[in-house]
C-alpha cells in the first residue's frame, strides 16, 4: 500500500510540476533554436543578397573601367596617327627641298660641266686646227654630245 501511495504521489508531483517545467525549458529551447535558425537564413539571404549586389557593382566598374580603358587607347591611338602624319608630313616636305636643293646643284654642276667642256673644246679645237671657234657652235656641240649621252 504504502508503495502504491508514494508512487501515486511521485507521480503527480513529477506530472504537475516536473514535467511541465521540462517540457517547458524544451520548447523554450526548441522556439529559441527555431528563432537563431531563422534569424540565420534571414542573414544568410541578406548577405547573399549583398553578395550579389557586390558582384553586381563589381562587374559595372570592371565595366566601366574597360569602357575607360578602351576609350584611353582609341584617343592614344589617335594622337598616335596625328603624330605619326604629322612627322610624315614634315618629313616629306624637308624630302622634297632636298631634291629641289640636289636637282638645283645637279644642274648648276651639269651647266658648269658644260661650260668647261665648251671652254676645253674650243682651247683644243683652236690649238689643233688654229681656227677659233664661236661660242654659239661649242655650245651646239657641248649640247648635242651632252643630249646624246
């Protein structure tokens, strides 16, 4: 009997009082790992939501900065060419002075030539044949050998 009266009475103790606080302290640790979990998701989405964002406004400046790039070398590029006919231009133009310059001495030097080629034959021609001959027959002379060389 006495087993029976103090099993009954254990036995309410623990249903009314223990369990209940077990039970209790469970689902108040139950519902506070619920909440951390969700709070962990709601981070977790927020972060990859960042994450993104992030990725997103990296890939607009690395964007941006190919655009920059690209537009750099273009207007390099450009100055380059401009240069380059610039100097292209300023070389063919000292080029073509200093064939008039070698075109102007070539013909003073072949005038100069001729004249001392007249001035030798006419010395020559009066020593061998003791005639003089007239300036405008050694210049026909000088000019057609000179014309048919």
């Amino acid at each position: 009997f006495w087993f029976w009266l103090a099993f009954g009475a254990l036995y309410i103790v623990l249903a009314a009082v223990v369990i209940p606080r077990f039970a209790k302290t469970l689902a108040d640790r139950k519902n506070a790992i619920e909440g951390d979990l969700r709070a962990a998701a709601e981070q977790t989405a927020a972060a990859q939501a960042a994450r993104q964002e992030a990725e997103k406004a990296q890939a607009e400046a690395r964007a941006q900065a190919r655009k920059t790039v690209e537009a750099a070398r273009h207007d390099h590029e450009a100055a380059a060419a401009k240069a380059e006919a610039a100097a292209t231009k300023k070389a063919n133009t000292k080029i073509a002075k200093a064939e008039e310059k070698i075109a102007a001495s070539r013909d003073a030097a072949l005038v100069s030539v001729n004249e001392t080629v007249g001035e030798l034959a006419g010395a020559i021609v009066e020593r061998v044949s003791g005639i003089k001959p007239t300036a405008k027959a050694l210049d026909t002379a000088v000019k057609s050998v000179a014309g048919a060389a």
